[in-house]
C-alpha cells in the first residue's frame, strides 16, 4: 500500500507542481487532464487534500472558474445538441443540490451515501458528454471530460472532508 507522501510526491511530478497550497487555474486544469486520463486516481487526490489544508479550496476555486466558462465554450464549439445541454443543465443542478447537502451532513453514513450519488451523477455526466462528443467534434471530449472530472473529484472531496473543516 502507497503512504501518503508517495502519493503526493507522484502527483506533483505528473502535474509539475511546487507548491499545492497555491494552486493556478493552469495546474488544477492539468490535474484535471490526469485525471481523465487516468494518470491520477482518486486516491492522490485525497493524498494531496490530506497533505496540504489548503489543496481543496483552491483546487474548488479552479473548478468554479472553469465551469463559469462552460458557456463561451459552448458558444464557441458551435451547434449541440439542445437535448444534451439540457440533461446536463439538470446534472449541473443536481450536482449543485448535493453540495449543499454535503456541507450540512453530520454522519459518516450520510456523507458516503452523498459520495455515492456524486458519482453517479458523475457516470450521468460522462454519457451525456459521450454522447454530445458522438454528434460534434473532439472539443467536446476535452471539454466535458474536464468539467465532468471537476465534479466528481472535487466534490469528493468536500463531501468526504478531506481538506479542512469536516463535519
């Protein structure tokens, strides 16, 4: 089993980070990219929230920004399918819905059951993006893949407390 120090020290190599406590929007979007691709886990993710109290705030803050420019990019990208921007309007809520229980749940049990959800709304989001990249071009993957990695990681990472005050 990896210690937590390996598991940092790894993610700080991949994504070429000094120091995780003072995060740019540039290295939390290419933590993001590790992610989808599979290079991070969420494992080093939690590794780092543990190692640095301050990892999660502004990993959350880089993910804010980054979904505020979801709709210069739609703009952007061009014609969508209004069915997919609607299913994930909804996610987006949901997701939104969930964070706010997460910050008010006292329970272990609860937080794990709110994890659960996240991530399913996370494989919703995944399929949706699937589907919007099947009908358009390979912006869409980069772009959902990104926004949805954003959602399921930092929000694990609030609901489970990893970086700071934990209910």
């Amino acid at each position: 089993m990896e210690n937590n120090n390996s598991l940092v020290a790894e993610v700080k190599e991949k994504a070429n980070l000094t120091n995780s406590e003072e995060l740019s929007l540039e290295e939390s979007q290419k933590i993001l990219n590790l992610i989808e691709e599979g290079e991070i886990e969420e494992k080093h993710i939690k590794a780092l929230a543990k190692d640095s109290p301050k990892f999660s705030t502004k990993f959350i803050e880089s993910m804010t920004e980054l979904v505020h420019t979801f709709p210069s990019l739609v703009e952007k990208v061009g014609d969508v399918n209004q069915e997919a921007l609607d299913k994930i309007d909804h996610i987006n809520h949901t997701v939104k819905t969930l964070n706010e229980l997460a910050d008010n749940i006292q329970s272990d049990e609860g937080k794990i059951r709110i994890a659960e959800l996240i991530f399913q709304v996370s494989k919703d989001y995944s399929e949706t993006i699937k589907e919007i990249n099947s009908n358009n071009n390979n912006t869409w993957s980069k772009i959902g893949g990104t926004i949805a990695s954003a959602f399921v990681f930092g929000l694990a990472i609030i609901v489970q407390g990893f970086g700071g005050d934990s209910t």
